[in-house]
C-alpha cells in the first residue's frame, strides 16, 4: 500500500467517524426534545382531573400560568379522547405545536 493510499484511507475512516458521532449527537438532541416534550405532556395528564373539577377559572390561578393556556387547548382539542397506542405521541406532539402557536407559553 503506498503513502497516498494510506493517507486516503485514514481520511475516509476519519470522516466516517466524524459522521457517526455526529449523527449520535442529533440523536442525542432529539432524545432530549421527546423528554422535554413528554414532561410537558405529564403536567397537562396530571391536571385533567383538577381541570374536570375545577371551573376554569380557579384552575389558571392554581396551575402554572405558563402552561395552563396550553393544556387547556389540549384538553378542549378532540385529540385529547385518542387511546391508541400512540396516544403520547400523538398528544406531545399536539401540546408542541400549541405551545410554538402561544407565545410565552413553555416554562
């Protein structure tokens, strides 16, 4: 193998690498935007039944007031009555596009 064909190689493999951390990286990122996401989604799921009880009133003034607007809207959209298996999913990925619609809205 001559010098140049090593040199090449070594590139190759270089860059390769390059990519694969690169690419586990913006997994990373997306990992952590799910969580971000499903812990939005876990506030809302733990105040429906304060919601149900409440008037809607009493309910802003109790919950976090950047996050209650939005879990009303989720709460109010047919969406939230899904039970499929994708129902986090689904409900997440609705409360996300809520959320970037309110301004001031996320913690």
């Amino acid at each position: 193998m001559t010098d140049a064909s090593k040199t090449v190689q070594k590139r190759e493999c270089s860059s390769e690498i390059r990519k694969k951390y690169a690419e586990t990286a913006l997994t990373f990122e997306r990992q952590d935007e799910m969580k971000i996401k499903l812990q939005n989604l876990q506030k809302c799921e733990d105040w429906y039944s304060q919601y149900k009880f409440l008037d809607e009133a009493n309910f802003k003034i109790q919950k976090n007031a950047q996050m209650v607007q939005s879990c009303i809207a989720l709460y109010n959209d047919p969406l939230w009555t899904h039970t499929g298996e994708d129902r986090m999913e689904i409900l997440s990925e609705k409360l996300e596009s809520i959320l970037v619609e309110t301004p001031g809205s996320k913690d």
